[in-house]
C-alpha cells in the first residue's frame, strides 16, 4: 500500500474520531434550568431535581423562568423557589394534581401552579396532612382547587388565587394553619373549610367570587381584618352549633362587608372607631361583633431596626403574648443572624434571613405560642425592616 493510502487511512480515522468526540458531548450541564444550589447540580426537569439521591431534606431547588409541564411530588423537606412568579409555570396539563406535597416543612414560593385536572379533587397544590410548610407568594390558577388538603401549622401567605373551582379547600383535622394575605378573586368558592379547628384567616381579600367561604362542622377558627367585597354570596354555614370568631374583638375589629350598608341601613358608627354599632349576623354561633366600616389597612409601624424589634420581642415573651422562651430565643437568634449580615453590607442575605425564614416562623406559631396580635406586630415590624433594608 502506498504512502499517500496510508495517510489518507489515517486522516480518515483521525476525522471519524474528532466527530464521534463532538457529537458525544453532553450539554453543560449549566444550561440546564432547575438548580439544587445546595449540591451545584442542575437538572432539566423539577422532578428529576427532587428525585436526584444527592438532593436531601433541607435543600433548596432553584427553577429559572420558563413553563414547566410537571406534576411534582415533593417527598423531601425541600425549598421550591421559583425565579419570578409571573414567568416560573409549572402547568399540570390538566392532569391530577399539579404540585403534590406529602413532606413536613415544605416551601414553595414564586411560581405560577395552574392548569390541574379539572376532576374532585385535583388541585394546584394539595398538602397531604404535613406539618409546618409555607405556601406563599404563588400565582394559582385555573384549577378545580387552588390549595386542597389537611395541613397542620402551615403557612399559605401573599398568594393570588384566582379562577378556581375553590380558591383553598381545608378539611379532616387541618388545625393550626394561618391563611394570610391572600388575595382569592373570580373563583367560584373563595374558601372551604370544612372538619377543621382552630384555623387563623386574616388579611385576605376576597372579590368577586360567587361565594367568599364555606363552612361546616369547623370550630374556633378566627377570621378578621379580611375584605368581603362584590361576592354573589358571603358566608355559607353547613351545620349549627359550631361557633368561630369573626373579629379580634374592639378596636382592633373585625371583616370588612360589602353588603353591610344594605344589610344594616340604620347602623352608625361607633364612636368614631371606623367600627359599626350593630354586628354583621352570620349565623346562631357566627357573627362579626365589630364590623369594619373601610376595608382593613395595616397601621404603620413605628420606624424601627432589627435591635428594636430583638427588643419588642422580649418584652412579648414576657408579657406572655408569646408563651415559650425557647421561641423567644430561637427568633432572636435569626435577628441576630439578619444583624451580622446587614453589618458586613449583605442586605440581601439578610433581607432572605428576614423574608424566609423569620417571617414564615412567626406565621406559623400565630395562634399558638403567639396570640395573633403579637404576630401582626413582629411581621409588620419585619416587613418594615426588610423595605428599609
């Protein structure tokens, strides 16, 4: 065989291989969207980021933007943080539920959940009975339910529910729980509560929905400071002889009605209080006893600093506003972490201290260790900082 057959064999073989290396390289792996930044891997798929063996309890998945056709289940005590709420979609296709959370101290915030099956009871997130996981800052739509399930101690916070069979359906022992700040619109049940005690809803608006809440064979739940307002029907009582406390007593008041005034034509004000003088009759055990002529709007806190609010919190603990010591200490010790990091200039980290994990631990122990006005107090003066910061 001549010289140039070999050389040419040879730079043939040479160009065969060159091309089997380009094409057997995998992509990086840095361009794959979803993110266990403890571990440093990335994944293509949310699922395949919770199933992964490295990814363990306590770990935080990142998801980029983009739209996600998954049905998750969370099976770890994991964070799930979406990049931006309006553009992080994780869609069902109309199948079953679309996020499933069957793990205590679960977190899912900055996604938009949408598009479960449209059969009872699918829903954008369904909690099975776990304990102390925090739902907040979601956009949930178009599901037969936007939340369903039997949480205990759960947080469901600053979430848009809209354009659902029921907005949040609670049931069968889910006690404890605070639903706060929500805003629960065009959804043909705003709230269903039902076989569920001791329960805090506060703070939500709930606007044109066919109705705002069902509620049946429930006790001791409180609701106050929500806004009623354009709603087909209000308040909907399945079973006689279950009271719950429609207000937090006078001044503080109690919901917002926005059919109050046809209701109650010749009620007046109390006392200048922004309160009216007859109460908002719900049934033979419910009534708001200090109706709000405006809808509730926060009192601004005094300026105040993270020293101040380590301050505020003592003197709770011993007032006995907060019951436990151990609380009282353990909330300390977060402020004392937000408190180095805003020192050596890392607002961020400690704006994430205050947002994520000392804001969503006084959530959850409102109504328990803490009586819910001492939560309003801590979060306010939170949230405050955290603006300030």
């Amino acid at each position: 065989m001549d010289k140039k057959a070999v050389s040419g064999i040879v730079l043939l073989l040479l160009l065969m291989n060159l091309l089997t290396m380009v094409f057997s390289v995998r992509p990086v792996s840095a361009s794959l969207p979803v993110h266990n930044i403890d571990t440093a891997e990335n994944f293509a798929a949310i699922q395949g980021a919770i199933d992964d063996p490295d990814t363990l309890n306590g770990h935080t998945i990142l998801v980029d933007s983009g739209i996600y056709y998954e049905n998750v289940i969370v099976h770890k005590s994991l964070k799930l943080i979406g990049e931006n709420r309006e553009t992080t979609i994780i869609d069902g296709n109309m199948i079953g539920h679309v996020i499933r959370i069957t793990q205590d101290h679960v977190n899912v915030t900055g996604f938009t959940i949408q598009r479960s099956g449209h059969t009872e009871f699918n829903s954008g997130i369904f909690i099975s009975s776990a304990w102390h996981c925090n739902i907040s800052g979601n956009r949930i739509v178009d599901n037969f339910a936007g939340i369903y399930g039997s949480p205990k101690n759960t947080s469901i916070s600053n979430n848009s529910l809209v354009n659902n069979t029921v907005g949040v359906d609670i049931h069968h022992q889910a006690t404890c729980n605070i639903i706060y700040g929500n805003c629960l619109s065009a959804n043909t049940v705003s709230l269903h509560i039902y076989n569920a005690d001791s329960n805090s809803i506060l703070r939500n608006n709930m606007t044109n929905n066919w109705r705002s809440i069902t509620i049946g064979y429930s006790r001791n739940n409180e609701f106050y400071h929500n806004c009623f307002f354009n709603d087909t029907e209000q308040i909907l009582v399945l079973a006689s002889g279950y009271a719950n406390f429609w207000d937090n007593g006078y001044p503080s008041g109690g919901n917002y009605w926005s059919d109050y005034g046809e209701r109650y034509p010749d009620a007046e004000e109390l006392d200048g209080s922004g309160i009216w003088d007859t109460p908002y009759v719900i049934g033979a055990d419910n009534q708001d006893n200090y109706p709000l002529i405006e809808p509730w709007t926060p009192t601004p806190p005094a300026p105040t600093t993270i020293g101040k609010l380590k301050i505020e919190i003592e003197e709770l603990g011993s007032e006995g506003d907060i019951d436990n010591q151990g609380i009282v200490r353990s909330l300390i010790v977060k402020l004392n972490v937000a408190q180095k990091l805003a020192d050596k200039g890392k607002l961020d980290e400690a704006k994430s201290v205050l947002e994520d994990d000392f804001i969503p631990q006084v959530q959850n122990l409102s109504g328990t260790h803490l009586t819910a006005e001492a939560a309003d107090i801590l979060i306010q003066s939170a949230e405050y900082i955290v603006y300030h910061l």
